[in-house]
C-alpha cells in the first residue's frame, strides 16, 4: 500500500518575509515620519542601528522599533541651550 504523499509545505518565512525585510532610508524614513536627513543624522550621531549594503544604508524595523523605544531618538541636551530651550 502506498502512503499518500502529502502537498510540500511552504517555508515558514514565506509570510513574515515582507515583514522581516531590510527598509531604504526612505521606507524608515515614511514609517518613523521624520526627514532622509533625519535618519542619515540619526544614523551618524545618534547610533540608530542600521547596515550599509555597499553604498546604501539598510535597516530592519524591529531594532528601529527597540531604539525609539530605548530612547535613541529622543533628544538629546546637545540640541537644548543653557535655558532648556531649544537651539535653533
């Protein structure tokens, strides 16, 4: 008797493929609503995790979404004058 071979089974990515990809600046840039200039500053000053892949930089959303929570996109008392005011 023959055993009924069953359909193969799709890899388990397949669904959180498009979830778990790499964002453009201007993907993180439009998810998180501030500038390209923003997240390039962010990225240089402020230690916002991203990955440069050959000249462009790339980012994965949940360690976007850990570093706003941890506070990495607050400002910092850098950008406040000696009054608590902003500079600018």
């Amino acid at each position: 008797m023959l055993a009924a071979s069953a359909a193969p089974a799709a890899p388990p990515f397949v669904g959180e493929a498009m979830e778990d990809r790499w964002l453009s600046v201007d993907e993180i840039a439009a998810y998180l609503g501030v500038s390209k200039d923003t997240v390039y500053t962010w990225v240089t000053t402020k230690g916002m995790p991203g990955h440069k892949v050959g000249r462009f930089w790339k980012f994965k959303k949940e360690d976007v979404d850990a570093w706003v929570r941890e506070g990495g996109a607050a400002s910092g008392s850098d950008d406040l004058d000696d009054k608590g005011t902003r500079n600018g």
